[in-house]
C-alpha cells in the first residue's frame, strides 16, 4: 500500500468528506469538531477519530499512519474472531478496505463502535482518594485477565490509554492491533507497547504470543494496589506516559527507588508482589513469564500448604498433632 499518510494528511481528508470518503460506512457521516478543531486521538500507529455516522450513531474510526505488518489480516480475523466471542470486554470493529482518499491514494479505516469510559489514569484520578474503588476495579482487571487467558488470547498492549472503565463499571479493552488469537500466530509482534508497562524482553519478542500481557498485568494490578494503600505518591506520576513504573525501573530494579520503597511497604500484599515483579524481571524470554493469577498466590500460603503435604505423607502422624494440620480447602487465595 506505500507509504502510510501523516495525521495532520488524514485530518484534511476527514474534513472533506465529499472528496475523501469512498465507503458506505463514512459517506454521509462527519468528524466532530470542538471549533475549528477536529478532536482526534493520537496512538502510536493510528490516529482516531470520533465520528457520527449517517444513522447518526456515534462510532470511532482509526486510520494507519504506520505499517504494522498486514493490518488487513489482522483485522479482519481479530474482527470475526470477536464477534464470536460476543465478550463485554471487547467492542465490535469492521476492517474496510479503500475507504478513504488521502492524497490521491485509497487507504482502509477501521469503524468501531464507541465506548463512553474513563481510560485507567481519568479513573484512578477521579478516585484516587477511594481505596475501595480502586481495590475493586483491581480485582475487575484481574477477572477480565484470566477470561483472556482462558480464551488463549493476549490484547497485546496492555496500558492505561488501553482500558476504559464504562459508568456502569465494566470494563472494556480497546485497540487491538497487537492482539494474539490463535489464527494470527507466526504474525510480527510491531508494537511493542510503553515501556513503563512492558518486560525488557519484549523488545527481542518476534511474534505475537498468547503470554505478551502477562507482564503488564501485573504491573497494572500492582500498581492499583499502591495507589489504594498510598494515594500520595499519584501526584508524582499522572502527568507521565507511566501509570506508576517506568522502563528505567525495569531496566534496573536494584536500584529503583521506586521499587525498594515498595519493599519495605507496610503492606505484605505490595511487598511480595513486588518480590515477584523483581523475579519476573530476571526472566530473560517473555514465555518464561507467568500469568497474573498465577502469581496472585500467596506465597506464605503455599508454604502452609507445602507443610501440610509433607506432614500427610509421614506414617502414623500423632492424632493431636493431625487434628492441627491447616486443611488445604480452607486455604483461600487472599487477592
């Protein structure tokens, strides 16, 4: 398809629909605009666009301004994929080829249907000092984590631009140009994703796989967990591209000041996820990683549990001694 156009070359395209607009799906429609201003967001490979169709339905519409590797492929079987799925974490999307002119070149658009949400740093701020509502929306993310892992798919990018929090507290991910099903595997991993979200291993990562969010997931959820427990350090981080961790504290935990605050924290929860995150960091390929529930098990409850094992197998346990024995069914998972 060429070269890709610029966002201030979509812009113009977009303004003048009676020229550029070649498909069915924005022939009729328009872009909003605050004043002379078209409101657009910005990624790293796309720019969007809010937009009211002909049926005056609101609906967003994401243009490339970058190759990412076969977009039509990707949308297209990430799109049925979805469908199928019928998933409340996902919005519905149409690849459509040739839809726009730009320069006197066709270039395709994505539609997707619009989501009215609070992206995860607009949430956290408006909450920021609700411990519970930020405690609860950790544990939506955690659900809607191992729902992906079920369905053996990776949303790829995991960030705060990435999850919008509706009014009615579902959850919804959005941007799915680095997603993982099972019909995209072999397909490049392009995007990489922030770097205050992403292993240090994931820059060497060549192909989509279904474990690309385990890393980010974990620090999504820990994060939540010191922002709930320590509201005063939001200050410090909600005008950075980092929701807390930075690639710099990736790159060097050991002496991350960041980090070794977070070890000596009063909170045992924040203490021993932030022993994982370090042992996660001392991994060197992203499927030696492990997923956030997995690491969301206690690890002073396994060693009860461990104990309690080792204690069954001995032969002919004293009585009084058996009847103290933790009975592993008991044991929950305290996140």
């Amino acid at each position: 398809m060429g070269n890709y156009p610029s966002r201030s070359d979509i812009v113009t395209a977009m303004t003048n629909p009676n020229v550029s607009f070649k498909s069915n799906e924005l022939i009729g429609g328009n872009v909003i605009q605050k004043g002379s201003r078209v409101v657009q967001y910005a990624g790293g490979y796309t720019t969007v666009f809010p937009f009211i169709a002909s049926d005056s339905k609101k609906v967003a519409i994401r243009c490339w301004i970058a190759d990412i590797g076969d977009a039509k492929k990707r949308s297209q079987e990430i799109s049925k994929f979805l469908k199928n799925l019928n998933s409340k974490y996902f919005v519905d999307f149409k690849y459509i080829d040739d839809a726009i002119l730009i320069n006197g070149k066709l270039f395709p658009v994505v539609v997707m249907e619009w989501v009215n949400g609070q992206t995860i740093k607009e949430y956290v701020n408006n909450n920021i000092n609700n411990s519970a509502k930020i405690l609860k929306f950790a544990e939506d993310f955690k659900e809607m984590v191992i729902y992906f892992h079920n369905q053996n798919i990776s949303h790829g990018d995991l960030q705060h631009g990435n999850i919008l929090i509706k009014d009615n507290g579902e959850l919804v991910a959005i941007d799915y140009d680095s997603m993982y099903i099972d019909t995209l595997k072999g397909m490049n991993d392009s995007i990489k994703g922030l770097p205050g979200y992403q292993h240090p291993a994931r820059i060497n990562n060549n192909s989509v796989q279904p474990y690309t969010d385990y890393f980010s997931e974990l620090v999504i959820y820990l994060s939540l967990l010191v922002y709930s427990d320590e509201p005063s350090l939001w200050n410090e981080y909600y005008e950075t591209e980092d929701l807390l961790f930075s690639k710099d504290d990736f790159s060097n935990p050991n002496n991350s000041k960041l980090i070794n605050k977070l070890l000596i924290s009063s909170n045992p929860d924040i203490v021993e996820l932030t022993e994982k995150l370090i042992e996660e960091l001392s991994k060197n390929d992203l499927s030696e990683l492990i997923p956030l529930e997995e690491l969301l098990i206690d690890k002073r409850e396994v060693t009860k549990e461990s104990i309690f094992d080792k204690m069954e197998k001995q032969p002919n346990p004293p009585e009084k001694k058996k009847a103290k024995l933790p009975n592993p069914n008991d044991i929950t998972n305290k996140f």
